[in-house]
C-alpha cells in the first residue's frame, strides 16, 4: 500500500510541476473537507492563466512497465467525478469563490521506474 500511495503523491508532484510549466498557477493541493463527512480530496487546485479559469485537477499514475495497455484516466469513474464535484462545492463557498468560473481537468501520468521518464497527458473539462 505504501508504494502505491508513493506512487500516487510522486505523479501529482509531476503533474504539478507540468500544470507550472504551462501557465497553470498551483493555488492548493490535496484539498480536504475538515468540516461534517469526508468527501475525499482534490488533488491540485489551480487557476488556468490564459483562461483565468479555476480548475480542479484529479491526477491518475500508473506504472508503465506494469499497467502499460491501461490508460491512467480510465479510472475516473462517475462517482469519482460526483465525489469531485461535491469537494469542489465546498472549497468554492470556504473560499467565497461561487461566482468563479471553474472545470475539471485529469492529469494522467504514466512513471517507468527503469528509465526514470515520465508521459504525462492533459485532459480539459472532463466533467460539466
């Protein structure tokens, strides 16, 4: 389990520091609600530079040598992005942010431990 969680917090630095170099600003990562039920956790919040745009980023890795013929993103499930949308609202009214414009993006990364590479694929506005 540690690996795998290792895994997980390792693809989100690497998301985060492309989101950085493509004119995405990095505002939180793994957002919580500390109040009433856990609804689970955003993994970066960020605000699209060109667009001017709030986006709520869910980051999927992978290990390639493993998981080669499965792309990260197809384990965004609908009640992953139910969940995320839920989070969502509640940073926007923590934050006074109900009237901002916002999207969801995913962040798939696959990490090949042999040759230390990483791909990494952006996906705008997965869920309306």
């Amino acid at each position: 389990m540690t690996d795998i969680l290792g895994i997980g917090k390792k693809g989100e630095q690497i998301a985060a520091e492309f989101l950085k170099d493509n004119d995405y600003e990095i505002i939180e990562m793994n957002f919580k609600n500390n109040l009433g039920r856990r609804l689970g956790e955003i993994d970066i919040i960020t605000k699209d530079l060109a667009s001017q745009e709030l986006v709520f980023v869910e980051v999927k890795t992978r290990e390639y040598n493993k998981y080669k013929d499965t792309l990260p993103e197809e384990n965004i499930t609908y009640s992953k992005l139910r969940k995320l949308q839920k989070i969502a609202g509640v940073y926007l009214r923590q934050n006074g942010l109900l009237d901002e414009n916002y999207r969801f993006d995913a962040v798939s990364v696959w990490l090949d431990h042999d040759s230390g590479k990483a791909w990494i694929k952006h996906l705008k506005s997965i869920y309306l």
